[in-house]
C-alpha cells in the first residue's frame, strides 16, 4: 500500500472545473474535509476567456478567475488539492481507491467530476485563436459575436441547434460541413434550412483558421477536389462533438454509457454505492457552468447522507 492510501479519507473529488468546486465546497462547509484530484490540464470554463452567463457577474468574469475563486472558497473551509492526473479507480473492499501518478488515495465515498473536452480539428491555428474567435459553446459566447459573420463547423444536432442559436445574434452563419448531407434530425435540418441568415457549404473541411490577434476568416477545402476558398469571418464554432473524461474509469465496475459518459440517476447516484457523478461527465445535453456547478451540489449533498448512513 502507497503512503497516500493510508489516510482514509471521507469524500475525494475527482475533477477541477465547476461541478468539482462546488462539490468540494459544500463537502468543506459539511466538515467532510474533501481531498480533490484537480488534474493537470485546464478545465473547459478556464480556457473561456468571457463568461457573461453566469449570475452574479453584471459585467461578466473571465473563466479562469471564477475558477481561481471557487477554489479559493472550497480551500477556504477545508477542502485539499492535490493537482495530479486519477489513472485508475478500484473498490476494494470498504473502501474506494483513486489511483494516480502519485500512488493512490482511498475514500469511502468519490464524487467523479472529471468533466469533458470538446472535440477539436487538430489544427495549430484552431489552437492559437481558442478564446479569441474559436469557440465550442453558442450558448456561452453568441452574444459577443452580434453582428458578426460566423462560421460554424459540424452536421449533427449540435451543429444545428449551435446554428440557430447564433443566427439570433450573428449577421450570418455558414455551416462548413464535410459531407453533402447532414446527420442531424430531419427536424433539425427543416429548422435551419429555412433560416434566410444561415448558409452551408458542403463536402468541405476547414484548413486553417485567419486572423493577426483575433478571427479574420477560414480558409476551406473541398474534400474532393482540393480546390480552397476563403470565408470571411469573425468568429468560428466547432460542433463536432465531446469526449468525456472517463479513459481512466475504462477498466473500473462504474457504469459508463455507450460514448463514455458516467450513468448517474437524477440524484447523480451512479451503479456503485458512495460514487456519485457531477457535471459534463454525465450531462450530454447541456454543458454549462451553472448546471455543472448544480450537479456538483447535488452529488456533496448525496454523498453526505452517504456517509451519514455508514455511521449509523
């Protein structure tokens, strides 16, 4: 056994982003004394540069100072960071153990809120521009884009309701898509088809990302011919879909869906008893900041009247 795994603690927190902090807030503020498994990389809301749907900020937040603050408050009344990467997750007899890189440490309850990345192009310039044009959310940032040309890159659903979302703010909206038809519900597709201010340019892919300090344009390429064109446009978002964090849970006995996502009940109980799921690791639908930070709540409420039973 690991020196970290001989500490028993009552509650760990896997994940750094709202659905963790919160957690781990309102796990402090009941004197559980959560440890949180933060991870190396960023979480998605500090990669955001404006936040201006999150209540209680008029003027807005930038991503990464809501994020330092909720941390700050969780630290506050008690909660322990350690800021490495969970590898692995096992039960072990009474006990659930959070494998890292720095050994294992053992709870008798988790709250998993590893959260889940956006998926991307690939490309360097799509990189440069994320926060400065590159955008994986309508919801979080068609405000600021109001007047502006918007490309939008995706043919599913999301790339539809993204679309739709935007066209309400954005002086157009060009879907690049790379087949000649979508995936997306006919319903959908009716939507946006009869939308004046949304165009779509089939059997193309995005080759590069334009612009000096921010979006100028997107440079396409036919999937057929090769043949480039130049759009012009301020802002591009990608609708391609999400990958949970959940590689590290692959070979556990939690339950995962077909795509990766933790099954939680509207409790966020997950298959196991004391394991419980908060935010885009198990939300499929919305992806928000404040519904993240809601489930986080919900799953230290949970997890308190967990080990409220095993002491009674």
């Amino acid at each position: 056994m690991s020196t970290t795994e001989q500490q028993m603690h009552n509650v760990i927190i896997i994940g750094g982003g709202m659905a963790a902090l919160t957690a781990a807030l309102y796990a402090a503020r009941a004197e559980l004394h959560p440890l949180v498994i933060s991870g190396r990389a960023p979480d998605q809301l500090s990669l955001t540069t404006d936040v201006e749907n999150y209540p209680g900020f008029p003027d807005g937040v930038q991503g990464p100072e809501l994020v330092q603050r909720c941390r700050q408050q969780a630290e506050k009344f008690g909660g322990q960071f350690v800021d490495v990467d969970a590898t692995g997750f096992r039960q072990e007899n009474d006990k659930y153990v959070v494998e890292t890189e720095d050994g294992g440490y053992a709870a008798s309850s988790v709250i998993i809120a590893s959260g889940a990345r956006a998926k991307t192009l690939g490309l360097e310039s799509e990189e440069k521009f994320f926060g400065k044009g590159v955008s994986t959310c309508a919801t979080c940032d068609a405000a600021l884009f109001k007047g502006k040309d918007i490309v939008v890159v995706g043919g599913g659903d999301s790339a539809m309701e993204e679309s739709l979302f935007l066209s309400k703010f954005a002086n157009s909206v060009t879907i690049v898509h790379r087949r000649d038809e979508f995936r997306a519900s006919q319903i959908m597709q009716n939507r946006v088809f009869n939308k004046d201010t949304i165009n779509v340019v089939w059997n193309h892919e995005v080759e590069e990302v334009l612009g000096e300090q921010i979006v100028a344009g997107v440079r396409i390429t036919h999937v057929e011919t090769g043949e480039t064109q130049e759009l012009d446009a301020q802002g591009m978002f990608l609708a391609i879909g999400h990958i949970p964090n959940t590689e590290y849970l692959e070979e556990s006995a939690v339950e995962l869906d077909e795509h990766g996502y933790l099954k939680a009940n509207r409790r966020m109980h997950t298959n196991l008893p004391g394991v419980f799921a908060a935010g885009d690791v198990q939300d499929t639908i919305y992806r928000q900041a404040v519904t993240a930070a809601g489930t986080g709540c919900q799953a230290a409420m949970e997890a308190e009247q967990y080990l409220q039973s095993l002491e009674d």
